[in-house]
C-alpha cells in the first residue's frame, strides 16, 4: 500500500491584513472558504494519481486540493481530517496594540 500526503496549497484569500475582532471573523470565514491560489499549483501533476482513493477534510482549499492532483472530488470528505482551527477569540477587549481575552 503506498500512502501520500498533500498538503494544500497557499488559499486564494491569503493574506495579512491588521483587522478588528469583526473583521477578523470574516477573515476566518474568508480563509475556509477559499479554493487554492492560481500561483501555488503544480505545474506538472502525474496522471498516476487518478487512480487513487483519496480523502480531504471539508474545507474547500482541501477538497479542491485533491481535486487538483487526483482530478476528482475525494472519496472521503469528514471535518475529521482537518488542521488545526484558526479560533474565534470572543470576547475581546483592545489592550495596546493587541487582541487579547477579556478577563470577566
């Protein structure tokens, strides 16, 4: 059995703009939603990949990366198979030139 892993490319929507605690949620959701970027593709893909049964976490940057290399939607899409989550930190409070939690 051969086993490869294929990280995703940079998204469409990367980018790093300073943002407030509203923005930044958007921002988040922006991220997630994101195909991956024309600029961060392969320029040759083996056709041998096809025939591959492969998985993606259910975010688009993922399903379309397998799409990109396998030229089909994954086998398995689950939340299961994601990185790490960008959190949401709510409720915020300026603090400086930082975001930080909200001591209640």
């Amino acid at each position: 059995m051969e086993i490869i892993l294929i990280r995703h490319g940079k998204p469409a929507s990367a980018n790093n703009p300073k943002v407030g605690a509203a923005q930044y949620a958007k921002w988040i959701r922006r991220y997630n939603a994101s195909n991956v970027s024309i600029d961060s593709r392969p320029k040759v893909i083996n056709d041998h990949y096809k025939s591959f049964y492969s998985l993606s976490s259910d975010l688009n940057r993922a399903i379309h990366s397998a799409n990109i290399y396998s030229g089909k939607h994954p086998e398995e899409v689950d939340k299961l198979y994601r990185e790490m989550e960008i959190q949401i930190p709510v409720p915020l409070e300026h603090v400086g030139f930082s975001w930080n939690y909200k001591r209640l």
